[in-house]
C-alpha cells in the first residue's frame, strides 16, 4: 500500500495552566539518608586500602619466598618479620634507626633553613632571583651520593661529612618549588597584601608563604625523600657513619654476615620510616593546612 | 557645595604602561575631584583605562605626568587608607576565615591589636549579614558572600576612600542586583567615600551620585555629570549616556 508523504504539523500546544505552590516547612521533609555500610565505611578510608595494597604485597612476598625456598637470596616475610622483632627487641635496630634519623633530622633542618634563606633573597632581588636559578640549575641534577668522596676529604669519616651531603640533596629541592610556589602567588593576593601596608619579611611570612603553602609542602616531601636516600646510599657504600652506625651500615654488616633475613629487616625499617613519615606526619600536616584551607581537593 | 575641600584630587593625570614591544597610553590628562561621603564612578567601555586609573589612585601605579592628592597628601604606594575591594573572587586569604580575615587586614595594618580587631571584625561581618559564617574558610562561601566579605573588610578598615574595581562584575544577575541594594543601605548607614570602577550604565547610575564618563584608547574625561535616583530621569540619563559613548563609535565607522 503505497504511503502518502503527509507534512507532519506541529499542532500549537494549548494554553497550559501555571502553577504556583505553597513553600513547605522545612521540618515537613522527610529526609532521604541512609548510612552506608560497614565495608562502604572502611573502603572510603584511603588508610584502609592502602593496608589492604600493603597485605597483599606481604602475601605475595611470603609465596614467592616460601616457593624459592632460598633464605640467602630472598627470605620469606614471615622470616624478615620475624628478624625485624628480634632486632627490635634486642634494640640494634631502633637505636640504628635513631643513628640514621638524627643526622637526617640534622641536614633537613639545615637544608630547610639554607633554602629559605636562597629564597628570600630571589624574592627580594633579580640577582638573587639569578643566584637561585643558576645555582639550582646546576647542583639539582647532580646527585648528592657524587660529592661523598670530596666531603669525606674536607670533613673526614663521619657525621659532618653526612651533613654535608645532606644538606646538598634537600636544598636545592625545597628552594626550587619555594620560589615557583611564590612566583605563582597571584596578583590579587599581592596586591592585598600591598593594600594592608605590608612589605618585606612581614609581607613573605604573612601573605607570600601560606599563599604558596602547597608547592612549599611538595618541596619538604621531596627533600626528605631525597635525603633519606642520600642518607642509606652514603651510609651503605661507603659505611661513613661506622663509629655511630645508622641503618645503611646495619644493612652492609648483616650483608657481609650473610644475614639476609636481617638486611630484609633493616630495609624495611627503611620502608617503614618512609610510610609513617608520609602518611602520618606529611598527611596530618595536609590535612590541617591545604585541604582545610580548599587549596587542595 | 562648591567650597568645601575635595579628599581625593586628581590633576592632568597620565597613565602609561610597557608591554613587552610598545608603551600604552592608559589614561591621558585625567582630572576629577572627589568629596567626602561621594560615591563617585569611573564608567567607560572597556579599554579606556578606569581600571588603571583605579590601581593609581590604590598606589600601584606611578603616574608619568600629573598628581593625585588624598587629603592634600600626594599618593606614592598603596596603603591601608584606601582599600581596594576587588573583582576577583580569590582577594580573601583562603588560609584564614571570613572573621580572621578581616581582623587580618586591622592587624597587619596596624590599626588595632587582637582582641579589639576580633570585634570590630565582628561587627562590620554582622552589617554584611555574615555573622553565621564568621568560622568558615572562604572556599567554602558563595561568590556574594566572598564579596561580602571583601566589602566588610574593606569597610572594617575604616579608610579615607574605598576603591571598588567592579566588585559585582562576576556574579550572577540576581545576587548582583542584590549586592547593589545591600551596598546603598550600607552607604546610608556609615556615609562612605567610595570610588567606584563599572562598565555597566546601570549599575553607574543605581550606585553613583557622580558619574565620571571615559572616552577609550587612550582614557580621557568625556564628561562627569551627576546620577539620580529618579527611575524616569534614570532611564533617560541611561540613555544619554548611551548616545555619548555610541556618537564615538558612529564616527570611527564613517571614518573607515
């Protein structure tokens, strides 16, 4: 049956009536809430799954030893734990770890102070904005482990040489995202600053730093990351720090003992102190500052 | 009328500014007066150097030829006797709240210590109807309400002159209108100098008691002339102005 094309109209749609309703008390809602489950509850607590990551790779750890079955080339982690609480235990490992942590404490302060110190001259002058650019360009790639052997000839077999290594490896780290952190400031918050009369070391403390607060937080992270590596490598290879002995020296004579169950525990003393320094002190500073403040979702 | 001693005078003022390849003439020989208790605006197409003149007037900006006096006092940096309340929404220091702010700007400016800023912040956050959220971070309040906030700052700081740089431009037209409405009532209440910077007619006119008309490219005065709160002369006043800054643009197309 053959179709006629018919033009289809669009009929003009009546007159609608309008509506107007009256405004509902607010206590006349009912409120549509339901509380999550428990597992919703713990799976939304980013703690929560990271110790779900972390058990996982301990259980792949344990099978992949328990399947080689060699505790000279890779123990299993029931061992490495095991190892781990005696060392605790009997105190070697704490009191390393407290060897290792003191001369890292002591280069990070000095790193932080240098950099601030780099930083406000780039604030304050193009010379010095030149000095920080020029000199971060330069020593930032140079890995700090290099400069080991000139330090052991200028200050010797110890802590001072340590120091100085460390120092090198955080400094230029924070300074660099100091001053893009302040470059980035913007203009707005500058020019309020300006408005309240405020100039130099007031205007860098009260307006320049909290406004550059996240990428200052990005440089502390990184330079302790840093400089814990620097600390474990110099303290390993070249066993500087022997007389007090940190946790890379405990790691090398353990080694040299054949003891890998005890080198599997110093390293993940390492591990640990990285985990806790990161997820507690790094994160609780986060979430007091940048993410109350909105600057970080 | 005529003698009484204007607070802010701006005599033959030249604005330039560099940018990368040449020097842009912002404003050319600007003058006006402004007396106390005016609400004076500074209305132009965009491109006619009012922002600039403001961000003078503020203390950013050295002129290169002519001067600016408030109360007989040659303007040379910004300072906390004329508060900029800006366009922008991220003038608040996020890391402080609406309360820590304003005090923040009494503090840092010296003008009152602790416990006396904390309630004279107070009081100015309760006139802009803010006295709920004197404990929350700016992130989390409204474009209004962070207006709000810079007003109230602005206004806690008790300056010579308050410098307006279109501070309704990015919100949306309802609270606009609004904020309009507040910002007169607030006016009526304290008597505020306030110099304010718009490229909306309307707004010029609802604000303003003086209106000051720039020509663009370079900014020159094309008129300064007096607003009303007459909705019939509003709308024909509306419309003058209308013609004054569309007669320039005839003329450009007649030319080419």
């Amino acid at each position: 049956m053959p179709e006629v094309a018919t033009l289809k109209v669009i009929p003009i749609t009546e007159p609608r009536p309008e509506i107007y309703r009256e405004d509902m008390p607010a206590d006349a809602m009912t409120v549509v809430e339901k509380p999550l489950s428990t597992w919703e509850l713990l799976y939304n607590w980013s703690f929560f799954r990271k110790l779900i990551i972390l058990a996982a790779l301990a259980l792949a750890w344990e099978i992949y030893g328990r399947v080689l079955n060699n505790d000279l080339l890779f123990p299993t982690f029931s061992a490495t734990v095991s190892a781990f609480f005696a060392n605790v235990m009997n105190g070697v490992l704490p009191e390393r770890a407290w060897g290792s942590l003191r001369v890292l404490l002591m280069g990070y302060a000095i790193g932080i102070t240098l950099a601030a110190v780099l930083t406000a001259l780039a604030i304050a002058s193009r010379i010095g904005t030149d000095f920080l650019e020029t000199m971060t360009s330069m020593f930032n790639p140079l890995p700090a482990i290099a400069l080991l052997p000139l330090a052991l000839i200028w200050f010797g077999l110890g802590t001072a040489s340590l120091v100085f290594v460390l120092v090198h490896s955080v400094t230029w780290a924070i300074a660099l995202n100091t001053h893009s952190g302040f470059l980035s400031v913007s203009r707005t918050l500058k020019m309020v600053g300006r408005n309240y009369g405020l100039r130099g070391p007031r205007f860098i403390a009260t307006i320049l730093i909290p406004a550059a607060f996240p990428s200052i937080l990005t440089g502390l992270k990184i330079g302790w990351a840093f400089a814990w590596r620097t600390l474990i490598a110099a303290e390993l290879v070249f066993g500087v720090s022997s007389g007090s002995g940190g946790l890379g020296w405990f790691i090398f004579e353990n080694k040299n003992m054949l003891d890998i169950a005890n080198v599997f525990a110093g390293l993940l003393t390492v591990i640990l102190i990285g985990l806790v320094v990161e997820n507690l002190i790094f994160q609780t500073i986060e979430r007091h500052t940048i993410q109350r403040w909105g600057m970080q979702a | 009328m005529g003698s009484q001693k204007p607070l802010l005078e701006v005599s033959g003022v030249t604005l330039q500014y560099k940018t990368p390849n040449l020097l842009v003439t912002a404003t050319y020989r600007v003058d006006f007066n402004v007396l106390e208790g005016d609400r004076f605006i500074l209305l132009g197409p965009s491109g006619c150097g009012k922002s600039t003149l403001q961000k003078a007037v503020g203390g950013y900006i050295t002129p290169t030829e002519g001067e600016m006096r408030l109360k007989g006092q040659v303007i040379r940096a910004p300072g906390p006797d004329r508060m900029m309340v800006f366009q922008e929404f991220d003038q608040l220091l996020p890391w402080k709240t609406v309360r820590q702010n304003v005090a923040f700007a009494l503090t840092a400016a010296r003008k009152l210590k602790g416990k006396e800023a904390d309630e004279r912040a107070m009081h100015y956050i309760e006139k802009v109807n803010l006295t709920k959220f004197a404990d929350t971070y700016p992130h989390m309040l409204s474009g209004g309400m962070k207006q709000r906030v810079a007003i109230a700052r602005g206004m806690a700081m008790e300056p010579d002159i308050l410098l307006m740089d279109e501070p309704f431009a990015a919100l949306d037209a309802l609270t606009r209108r609004k904020m309009q409405d507040e910002l007169l009532q607030l006016w009526a209440d304290t008597r505020f100098t306030v110099l304010f910077v718009t490229h909306s007619i309307a707004e010029a006119i609802k604000i303003g008691n003086r209106i000051l008309l720039l020509s663009p490219h370079p900014g020159r005065v094309k008129a300064e002339i007096n607003s009303t709160t007459d909705p019939k002369d509003a709308a024909l006043l509306e419309q003058r102005i209308q013609h004054m800054l569309f007669a320039d643009e005839a003329k450009e197309i007649i030319d080419a």
